[in-house]
C-alpha cells in the first residue's frame, strides 16, 4: 500500500504533465468512435505528451507491474532505458552515483542515491542534492562526506555504460520513483570497513556492498 501511496504522490507532483497522458490514453483505449481523423488526433497528442515525460515514467503509468520495486530495479530494465540528462541536481546525483558506486549493482545504486536524496531533505544536512554532495570538501583531504570530492586524485567519466546507468538512476530518483530500500538512511559505508562513527547509529540495512544507517531510534 505504501508503494502505491509514493506513486499517487509522485503522480499528483507531476500532475500538470501526467494526467494529459493519462485521459488521451483512456480516451484511446475505451472510445469506441474514435475513428479516423479523431484517432489519429489523440494518436498524436498522446505522442507529443509522451515525448515529454520519461520512458520510465511512461511504463509505470501504462503497466501496473512497472511499479514494484523489484521491476524498477532489474538490471535489464534501467540498462534498456534510453539514456536521461537532466539538470545541474541531476549531475550532482549522477556523478556521485558514478564515482561512489558504479561498482555496485543497480539496486546498490538506488539506495545510495536515497541517502543522498534523505540528506536534502533533512535538516541536518544541505538543502540541494549539489549542496549534499559537495559538503566538506572545503575542508582538509578526506574530511568531506564524499571521498572522490576531496582525495586529491583528478576524477573523469571514463567508463560510458556506467554513467549511462548511473544517470538514468539519478534521473529515476529526482522524478521521486519512491521505493524507499534504506528506511530513511542517511549515512552509509562499505562493508569492509568498520567506521567508529556507524556505532552511535541505528542500522537500517545491507545492501550490496553497503551498510545503511539512520540516527533515529525506530523508522517505518
């Protein structure tokens, strides 16, 4: 029920977008007179609408099965999607994906890029996705939260296919594709190390090579 709650919720965001997709399809697919000229008037308008919305977006609406979590994140699927460029949010969360994780699988990239989305929504933490990412790192080597933005190793995109992947998950992400692996997470390690810091947190968590944690008591 709570998945279908996240996605009426992300539905009614987007609604100035999504429900002109929704009511021509339903027109096309139960009107029974809409022939000829008519039909290929909604034909079109649907096409128009559906060119402005995500391939992903679109499954979901159209194809119920699209929407559990185990159908979101099969390799597969996000690897068959076209790929999806977005704005300055958007490759903030892509290039921490790709630098943070592209060795994950692709559900070990969901839940690091929920931690990264909790964070901007707490108000512990920046407000931006930019701002999360980029947090510490006007401090010395290694004291900000994400290693690859203060190493001191010069970072490039050279692998194609994982940023590929990495950016369609970002873009997944932002348009709030809700499916909430990590119980509210907001912080993580990998699991070959041990940080003192994981042992004052309530682990919510293991996925792929990843421990998850939130500073809250109990979660949903």
């Amino acid at each position: 029920m709570l998945k279908l709650i996240n996605f009426f919720q992300m539905i009614c965001k987007y609604y100035k977008k999504i429900v002109p997709v929704i009511l021509v399809t339903l027109s096309i697919l139960h009107s029974s007179e809409a022939m000829g000229s008519n039909l290929s008037r909604l034909l079109t308008i649907q096409k128009e609408h559906h060119d402005s919305l995500p391939k992903f977006l679109m499954d979901m609406l159209v194809d119920t099965s699209k929407r559990r979590v185990e159908s979101i994140v099969d390799e597969h699927y996000v690897d068959g999607l076209p790929d999806y460029v977005g704005g300055k949010e958007w490759k903030c969360l892509a290039e921490a994906l790709y630098f943070e994780a592209r060795g994950e699988s692709v559900i070990g990239q969901f839940a690091v890029a929920e931690v990264i989305i909790n964070r901007a929504n707490s108000s512990k933490f920046p407000n931006t996705i930019c701002g999360v990412v980029n947090q510490g790192t006007n401090k010395s080597r290694y004291k900000c939260q994400f290693t690859y933005m203060c190493d001191g190793l010069y970072e490039s995109v050279d692998d194609k296919f994982s940023f590929s992947r990495a950016g369609k998950i970002a873009g997944m992400t932002l348009w709030e594709v809700n499916i909430n692996l990590t119980k509210g997470a907001l912080y993580y390690h990998a699991k070959s190390v041990n940080p003192s810091w994981s042992k004052k947190l309530v682990r919510t968590g293991i996925i792929g090579d990843h421990k998850f944690y939130s500073d809250k008591t109990s979660f949903d």
